[in-house]
C-alpha cells in the first residue's frame, strides 16, 4: 500500500509541471528531518506514514513545490463535489 501511494506521488511529482503559489519555496527543506503524511481512505480509514530518508523528503517536498494550490471558494466549490451516482 505504502510502495503505491509513494509511486502515485511520484508519477504525479513529474507530470505537473509549472511552479506553486504557494511559500514551500522560502522553506529552508535542507532542515526537514522528517515528514508525516496522513492518508484517509474512501471509507475514512486513515494511515499515518512517516518518511526520515532524505531522499523520500526531497521527492516530497518537490512534489508539493509544483502542486497548483488555490483557494477554496464559493464559485470552485461546487467542481470539487463528487457525483454520488
């Protein structure tokens, strides 16, 4: 399970190209010694997994550097319902 969330992670890391508006890029990442990532299924079972290898915070933190946040609002919120049917 872990080995496949990690590689969807990646795959998606490297498709989305194009910078973050986001302040990940004024973090000093050299300093992270360690990430903890909460997953929650469907089913809202959650998983806690915890990365201390540099190399496993570096694809992370490039990951989240080219994720595009944006702001949740009133006119956006009704695309991100999902369609129970």
């Amino acid at each position: 399970m872990k080995t496949m969330l990690i590689s969807i992670l990646l795959l998606l890391g490297l498709q989305i190209s194009g910078f973050s508006q986001n302040r990940i890029y004024g973090w000093e990442t050299e300093k992270i010694s360690s990430v903890t990532v909460e997953f929650t299924s469907t089913d809202h079972q959650k998983e806690t997994s915890s990365f201390n290898k540099q190399s496993d915070i570096d694809k992370i933190m490039t990951f989240l550097k080219n994720v595009d946040f944006r702001d949740l609002s009133s006119a956006n919120r009704d695309s991100l319902v999902m369609d129970s049917n």
